[in-house]
C-alpha cells in the first residue's frame, strides 16, 4: 500500500514537470533506513520524470514519501520540519564519530546500527535531546549547583557518579538519548547504568586518583575489564538472582577527568575491548565530541566536532 502511495505521487508529481516540479524524499517516521536518508539529505533535486524514477527504491516497511515541490532552492523546506541542510549536518556528524560513509554500501549494516542509538526527533528534525532522570533522580548524580558545568566544585556531594553526568550531556548533544537507570542491585552484584534505546550501557568515567602514574594508560584495561565483569554479575529484580545476561557488552567511555590524551585513550580503547570481549564503545572525549567504536575496528581518529560548549 505504502509502495504503491509513493508511485502514485511520483506520477501525478511527474505531470507537472513543465511548471518546474522538484521531487524529495521525506521521511515519515523511524522506519528510515541508511540509503533513504542519503536521499533525503540531498532535498528537492529531481527535475524530471526520468530522474523522479530514482525514487523508486523503496525497502520493506519504508516509511518515506516522495514530495513534489516548485522552489528553485533544492534546499528549500517544502515540507514543515524538514531541512535538508540540517539533514545533511547530522549525517555528515554521524559519519564523522563513526568513520563510516553513507555512501558506501558496505558501510550501511554498522552506520543503520549507530542510527538506531540515536533518537528519531533529533534523526529527523534535529530535535533537542535530554537525558531521562526518571528511573534514577537527577539529584542522585551529585546534586550539582549549575546545570551545565562538571568541574568537581559544582556538585554538592560526591557519592554518586557525578562525573558521568558530564557523559550524559555530550552523549544527548548528540542527539543519543540516555535513560538513567537506579542503583539497586545488593552487595556484590551490580545494576548496568543506562538504557540507550532500550540496550543496556555501562558507563565508565575514570579520573586521576591518588598515586596514579603520569601518563599511564592502564586505567583503560582496567575499565573495560570491570564494565565486562558488571555484565556478567547483573542482578535481576524480578528473581532475585544473578541474572543470566548474554546480550552484547556496550561501554559508555568518558575521558574528561583523565589527564591522558584522548588520542592515546584513542588508540587503547579498541585493543582492550578484544581484550575483554567489550562488544560497542561510544568514546566521549574531553571537548564533549562522541566517537563511535565497534569491536574488531581499528584504533580510533580522534579529529572530530566538539558538540557540547
């Protein structure tokens, strides 16, 4: 029904070419896969009812519409929302922390995969993110004075993990959603830290503690070895027993309480989690930019945007 909605509108679209009719592809909702949202970013480009064909690729369950549009600026926001400049930005941003190109067909399996961390709303329109603080209150995390600022001296106590709050922001600048989930696991057995669209991630926010060696870099291993040990050692609620967790091992990494570089943090981070069977990676650095790692990739570019001011 959706194919032949979408064939319908090219045609009638199709016959008003001679007024100077543009096509673009919109999205509709989070059925967008990788190859549609290349076209959408390209905006209202199509001219004729040749190239108008191009648009007839459409995957199971694609959600698109192809929109005919009369602006002279393929730019132009012929639909409400719906920017592609704005499109191209995020794509652009995306392929930027992951390495990947929409472009590439090879590259499309792991680039769908990072999009499905992000939230529709920022997907799609850009929408603002914020972390969600309502399983686990935000005053627990420090209880900081100004919202915004993550120098020690701003939170109120230091019980919580403050310092991943740091991580929470950066992670939502870019447009990934984070959900806090509470502390409530007994001693000995661990609660994983956060829902990213309903996957568990643990996240690790290591500073220079008392009698640490300069330019060390065996925090890392440290760390990731420990978020592997927590997977394993879940407490499960609902049984009251460990819970038996075999799903993939996902690490918030946040290096701005490190004195370390981020480049060497860089390079670390993907031969310690072959090391330690650390499945996905999301590298926070210490400007607030958010590199994307999966296991088995090389060691990591750190020359990307700074999202968070």
């Amino acid at each position: 029904m959706l194919r032949s909605l979408n064939e319908t509108i090219i045609q009638n679209a199709g016959r008003d070419r001679k007024r100077g009719a543009r096509f673009a592809r919109v999205p509709t909702g989070a059925e967008t896969c990788t190859f549609c949202l290349m076209l959408v970013g390209r905006g209202a480009v199509y001219h004729t009812r040749k190239t108008a064909g191009e648009f007839r690729h459409f995957h199971r369950r694609c959600d698109c519409k192809v929109v005919p549009g009369f602006e002279d600026d393929p730019d132009a926001e012929i639909v409400q929302h719906y920017d592609p400049k704005d499109m191209r930005d995020r794509m652009s941003e995306m392929e930027e922390q992951t390495g990947l190109s929409f472009d590439s067909q090879d590259d499309n399996r792991e680039l769908r995969g990072f999009m499905a961390l992000h939230d529709p709303d920022w997907l799609m329109y850009g929408k603002k993110v914020e972390a969600d603080y309502s399983l686990n209150p935000f005053k627990n995390y420090g209880d900081p004075k100004e919202r915004g600022v993550y120098d020690y001296g701003n939170f109120g106590n230091h019980n919580g993990e403050w310092r991943d709050v740091f991580a929470h922001d950066s992670l939502a600048s870019t447009g990934i959603k984070v959900e806090a989930r509470p502390a409530s696991a007994p001693e000995g057995y661990s609660n994983i830290d956060l829902f990213i669209n309903g996957d568990l991630w643990e996240v690790k926010s290591p500073y220079d503690e008392k009698g640490y060696t300069p330019g060390s870099i065996r925090f890392v291993e440290k760390n990731l070895r420990v978020a592997n040990r927590q997977f394993r050692n879940q407490w499960d609620e609902k049984t009251n027993a460990r819970l038996d967790y075999k799903g993939p091992k996902r690490v918030v990494f946040n290096s701005r309480y490190k004195s370390v570089s981020d480049e060497a943090i860089g390079r670390e981070i993907p031969r310690q989690m072959a090391m330690h069977g650390i499945d996905e990676v999301l590298f926070v650095k210490k400007d607030g930019s958010v590199v994307y790692i999966k296991k088995g990739a090389d060691p990591v570019s750190v020359q990307t945007q700074s999202p968070l001011r």
